[in-house]
C-alpha cells in the first residue's frame, strides 16, 4: 500500500493548512494558539460570542470550498475525492476545529440523507440554506425510554388532513437551543411491529407546541436539551420516505453519522499535549518522561493511535475501490472513542491531585484544561450509539457472531 501524497495533493494541503491556521487565528486566536480546548468542545455550548464567530467561520469554510467535500456539486458542495476528505479531517483535527462549521448534524449526515432518500422539492428546500448556515438543524432521536433501543420510540404522529400532530418528548438534543430544523423520528402506527411504524419528520423548531429545555452537564456546560412536543403540527410534505418507512431512513443517517464517527476523535492531537505534559510535570518524584512507566503507557497509546489512523486510511482505500462503507465504522468509532477517553483517564493519572481543579483555581496545571476534559470524556463513547452498542454491532455484523 502506498501513503505517499501525490504533489497535488500536498499542494491542496499546504493551501488548506495556510487557510485554516490564518482563519482560525483571527476568529478564535486565543483557543487554537493555547490549545487550551478545542473550539469543537465548545461548539455546543452557550457562549454566544463564541457561536456568532462559529457562524462566521463556517460562512467562510463554505465561501472557500471546503465546507462540504463529500457532496456532490450538483447540491453545492466541492465533489472533492476521498484522499482530498481524508487531507481535511487530518488537518481540522490537527487545529481542533469542527469538521462542518457550525452545521455539523446538517453537512454530515441529514443533507446526505435527505440527498439520498429525500423528495426533489426536499432537496431543493432544505440543502442549500444548511450550506450557507442560514438554518442549523438538529438531531431528535433519543428519548427517556428509548436510546439504545431507539426503536422503542413512543413520540406519536397522527395524520390529520395536510399535517402529523405530534405529542411525545425527546432527549439529549445536542444543539436544540440553536437549531432552526430538526429530523425527527416519531411513532406513526403504534400496532405495527416497533421498527415498522416509525416516520421520518423534518420538523421547523420554531412550530407552536415545542418546548426546549436545557440539561446542565457534569462539566457545567448545556450542550443538550429535552424537546417536548404538545399538538405540534408538521405539513404531511415534511415526511422524508414513506410513511411507516421511517426506520431506514434513520438506518441511513445513522451510516452516515458513524461513517464520520472516528473520524472526529482528535487523538493524535491529544497524544502530542500528552507528551508535551509528561515533559513538564512531576509523577512518582522525578519528571514524568523519565517514569518507565508513563514512558510505557505513551507509547502503547501511540500505537493505537497509528492504528486507528491506519484503520482510516484502510477505509479510505476501500472507498477509493469503490465499496461503500458499512459495519466496520464501528470499529473506528469504538476504537477512537475508548482510546480518546483513555488518553483523558491517563491524564488524571499522571496529574494526581492536580487533576480536580478547577480552571482558575490557583495551581492549575495548563489552566485546568485537563480538568474538564476529564470529566467530558466518556461522553463520545456514548453518543452516537454506545460502546456496548458498537460492539454488538462488530460481534453480529462483522464477525457473524449469533444475536446475543
Ligand atoms: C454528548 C452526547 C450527545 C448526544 N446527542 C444526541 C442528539 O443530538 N440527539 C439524540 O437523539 N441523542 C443524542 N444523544 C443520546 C445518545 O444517542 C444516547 O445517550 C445513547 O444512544 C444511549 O442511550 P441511553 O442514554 O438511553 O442509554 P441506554 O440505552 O439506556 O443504555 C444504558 C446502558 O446500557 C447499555 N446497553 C443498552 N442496551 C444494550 C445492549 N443491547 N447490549 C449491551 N449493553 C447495552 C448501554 O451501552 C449503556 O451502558 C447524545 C448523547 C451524548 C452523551
């Protein structure tokens, strides 16, 4: 296999690198040159400053052409190759930016779909406001009783005339507090088996009968929100696919959010502020890079690391051959995720008792930026389908175990 780039493509990194670096100094200075967090971290939270400046940020990664690679030209993206995506990913996480803007449920997953599986007059509707970031949408899957088991959903639409009328509640909506749009999965025909009688909605925030609730996080943040609905009417048009169809189309969001799900995970990044830690603080009464054992633990981290990236490129080469990606996402997923939450673990480890204060506190280390990542780490293992959930998907799908 060879990972050698052509010119070309070191051209196109060396011009995106130079693009990126400079955007991001101007917009979020403070935050990329510190690496004190990555911007994505905050991407969810309700710092208003910070979020105008990430609605301007994504208005220039899309007046630059490298918003949305992945789509097709036709739909106003840059129909860039699989090796041009790969080049960007590296480079966004390199910068802890987000891969997609401000949009990242929109550009990642639910434009491809409703490209995929959506109406004309869908497409021509709700693709191009999500490019330019005139309308950020949400993701309203979860609920109290159905996560994991998703398609125990019990959110209720009734066809009445042109419109469904929804009742129910969603929760952990990342982003609801911002979005204008929604997909929402909802239960259509409640005698049917529980993944038959589910429908795929696109559903405007804004509708009389929405009510959006923050959930204060352990990190402080309120990131995510319950959503409750009470006679919310949504026009019968907004139905993406065919009514009592809805679950393969969530099959097919979710294909495209996991595609992407290893990919986020900026590991490697995470590995260089790791060692760039162990050269500075104390473990065990002698500096931490001189302890065989953090020096053990570094490094098998660091092989991981550069498997997991492996696994990408290999995923990428199979692309390139023309196979769609399917199951083995998980991998990626899992692998990233648990190694991400790991190299945070760790971190705790080499810092001891400095490890629980707080930002600001005097004798912080690194401004206490290690502190929140600690306490945020398990969340990427959960969202998106947890670890336990990934796994069941490799043992039946990848390697043909029996359904536990
Ligand atoms: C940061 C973050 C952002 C999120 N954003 C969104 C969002 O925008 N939209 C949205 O709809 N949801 C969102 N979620 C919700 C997320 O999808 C769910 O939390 C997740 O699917 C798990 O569901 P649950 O919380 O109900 O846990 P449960 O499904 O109740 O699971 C509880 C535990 O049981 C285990 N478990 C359950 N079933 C099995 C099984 N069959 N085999 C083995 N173990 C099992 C799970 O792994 C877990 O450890 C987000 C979650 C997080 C953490």
């Amino acid at each position: 296999m060879d990972f050698d780039y052509t010119p070309e493509q070191e051209q196109f990194r060396s011009r995106l690198r130079a693009w990126m670096e400079a955007t991001a100094a101007e917009l979020f200075g403070d935050l990329v040159a510190s690496s004190s967090v990555t911007v994505e971290s905050l991407l969810y939270g309700r710092d208003d400053q910070l979020w105008q400046k990430m609605l301007e940020y994504h208005r220039r990664l899309h007046d630059a052409g490298y918003l949305a690679l992945h789509w097709p030209k036709d739909w106003g993206g840059s129909q860039a190759g699989v090796v041009e995506q790969s080049i960007y990913q590296d480079e966004a996480l390199r910068l802890g930016l987000p891969l997609y803007g401000a949009n990242n449920f929109a550009i990642d997953r639910i434009g491809p779909t409703i490209m995929l599986l959506g109406s004309e007059e869908q497409k021509q509707r709700y693709l191009a406001p999500m490019l330019t970031g005139e309308e950020i949408w949400c993701q309203g899957y979860s609920e109290p009783n159905a996560g994991s088991d998703l398609a125990g959903l019990q959110t209720r639409a009734v066809l009445e005339g042109d419109c469904f009328v929804l009742d129910g509640q969603k929760v952990w909506t990342s982003n609801a507090h911002r979005a204008d749009y929604q997909v929402l999965l909802v239960r259509t025909d409640p005698a049917a088996p529980k993944h038959r009688g589910i429908s795929y909605l696109l559903v405007d925030l804004r509708s009389p009968g929405i009510t959006i609730r923050p959930l204060m996080q352990i990190t402080g943040e309120m990131g995510f929100n319950e959503v409750f609905y009470d006679g919310v009417r949504v026009p019968k048009d907004n139905l993406v696919g065919k009514l009592n169809e809805g679950w393969q189309v969530s099959i097919a969001t979710l294909m495209f959010q996991r595609a992407s799900g290893g990919v986020r995970h900026p590991v490697e990044r995470t590995m260089g502020e790791l060692i760039a830690l162990a050269k500075r603080v104390a473990f065990d009464g002698r500096p931490a890079c001189n302890s065989a054992y953090i020096r053990q633990r570094l490094a098998q981290f660091a092989a991981e690391a550069r498997c997991i990236r492996l696994g990408r490129y290999r995923a990428m080469s199979a692309q390139l051959r023309g196979r769609v990606p399917g199951p083995e996402s998980s991998i990626g997923k899992l692998c990233a995720t648990e190694l991400s939450l790991r190299l945070a673990m760790f971190a705790d480890e080499m810092l001891g008792p400095y490890a629980n204060l707080e930002s600001g506190s005097p004798g912080t280390v690194e401004g206490g930026k290690w502190t929140s990542r600690i306490i945020a780490a398990r969340e990427s293992t959960i969202a998106g389908g947890t670890s336990e959930i990934q796994r069941n998907i490799i043992g039946e799908r990848v390697l043909g175990l029996p359904k536990g």
